[in-house]
C-alpha cells in the first residue's frame, strides 16, 4: 500500500491545504495554456504519486483547496493533490467549466492535463506513472470522456457524479481502471439523466454508461461478480470476467449531488489496490 504513515491534521506543515498556490509560493503554478495548484504531502515521501481532482461548473481549482478536509485526507496517505482550473467561463462568475463535451471547441483538456502532470512531475519530483484522474460533477464528465479517448493517459480513474452526455458514445478506446460513485438523491445529476437548456443537451443514464464500461473491459457477465456495503456505500464490482488488468465499480450513496463523506478513503483504497501499490 502506498505510504501509510499519517500527518497531523492539527498543524499546518509547509505542504498542507492551508496553501492555495503552486506548493510553497502563494500563486497558481502557470503553464502556457492554463493553471493548477498544487500541494505536496510532507517532505518525508520521496516520488509521491498524484491525485488529479477535476472541480465542477463554476469553480476553480483554487476553490477546490478550500476543501480541507478532502485535501489532507490524500496527504496524509502521501499523494500531492493536484487542483486544475478549467478553461471555459461558466456563467456571469468567475469559475470556469471543462470542455468535455465532444461537439465543443477550445482547449484540448486532455492534452492540457497530461501536460500539467508532465509539468509537476518535473518541477517536484513526483510519480508521474501512479496517476488517479478524478473529478466532481462536470469534472466528473471531464473524467468519463478522457477515459473513453484516451484510456492510457492515466492510472485510473475516479468520477463523482458524472457520466456521458447523449448521444452516448458508441464505443470507448480500451480497457480501464474506472470507480463511479453516484448520489441515490442526485437531483443536479440524476442517475436517470436529465435535459439542459431546454433540451438542448441531456445528460446521459448513468446504468446505459456503465454498460458502456462492460463492453469497454470486455466484461463476460452485466451481472457484477461482487456486491457489498461499507460504509454507506453500495458497491457493485465488475472484475473478474472482464480484461486482463481493468476494473469497473460503481459505488451508489445515499445522498445527493456532492462529494461524499468517506469518499477519499475509499477511492484511495481502491486505487491502491487496482494498481498494486
């Protein structure tokens, strides 16, 4: 398992969530067509590996910081957490949105977010071969569609209420490590879909995606082949009658659209074991 010894919440070391910037300096870290921020895990780790966590329509990666408690909970198992900001205004504010969508034009966020890593891995040393892509909401579509293009990109991927848009994608590139939690309560993303701008988009059935996923890992069975509860989470496994090196999960929660309590715990076991660290 990957570095197990825990931080102390109480004080707020050099590399904490308390630094909204680009590690110690105050500002984002700059690339030529974009930003993150970044925050390293104590300087005890060598080579630390990177959580990518995609914020939703209308937030920043700077925002995303804000959430303390997700953040420390990845440093303190020795991840540098990796916050980026999107590249299309969202709405009259200030946050922005991911141009996931294929039918969109503007910046190639994949390319951007394989970059960005590239560029931290560099400048701080970090294992940019154990690589968790996840994200919330639109950063969680963010998450499904890179997937889909360009499976190979990362190590595995993590989408919290996302999904695909219709027309849902007829196929996807390849096999992957892919765990889609949803809220049973979701009403912002309802796991049915649901239309936009008078029906301009809709967002696409959250179980039709997954049946994507069986086809995408060649999975034998639709039947999951393990179903069990922890915590408050219902998760149902694809694993064993699918590819060689994929594996598909679908985690369900009782809540609705949000993060959910105890989320970070489990996608880092998760991730930890799919990719035998």
């Amino acid at each position: 398992m990957i570095r197990k010894l825990l931080l102390s919440l109480s004080i707020l070391l050099p590399g904490t969530a308390a630094q909204a910037g680009c590690a110690a300096e105050q500002e984002a870290c700059k690339m030529d067509n974009g930003e993150y921020h970044l925050v390293l895990p104590d300087s005890k780790y060598t080579r630390p590996p990177i959580v990518v966590f995609l914020h939703g329509a209308g937030s920043t990666g700077g925002a995303v910081l804000k959430n303390k408690s997700l953040v420390n909970s990845f440093l303190d198992r020795g991840y540098a957490f990796l916050a980026p900001t999107g590249s299309a205004r969202f709405g009259k504010g200030k946050g922005t949105v991911w141009r996931f969508y294929p039918e969109w034009d503007g910046r190639d966020e994949t390319e951007f977010l394989k970059n960005m890593v590239a560029n931290a891995g560099q400048r701080f040393d970090l294992d940019t071969d154990t690589v968790l892509l996840s994200g919330f909401s639109a950063g969680g579509f963010m998450v499904y569609y890179l997937a889909c293009d360009a499976p190979e990109t990362f190590a595995a991927y993590a989408s919290v209420s996302g999904g695909f848009w219709d027309p849902l994608p007829a196929s996807c590139k390849g096999p992957v490590k892919l765990l889609h939690t949803h809220g049973w309560k979701d009403k912002t993303v309802p796991l049915e879909g649901r239309a936009l701008r008078d029906g301009t988009y809709q967002q696409g059935d959250i179980f039709a995606g997954i049946r994507i996923w069986h086809a995408t890992n060649q999975c034998a069975l639709e039947n999951p082949d393990v179903m069990v509860e922890t915590d408050q989470f219902w998760r149902r496994k694809w694993s064993k009658n699918c590819a060689d090196g994929s594996a598909l999960e679908l985690a369900l929660f009782p809540g609705g659209h949000g993060v959910p309590s105890g989320w970070s715990t489990m996608v880092m076991d998760w991730f930890e074991n799919v990719t035998g660290q």
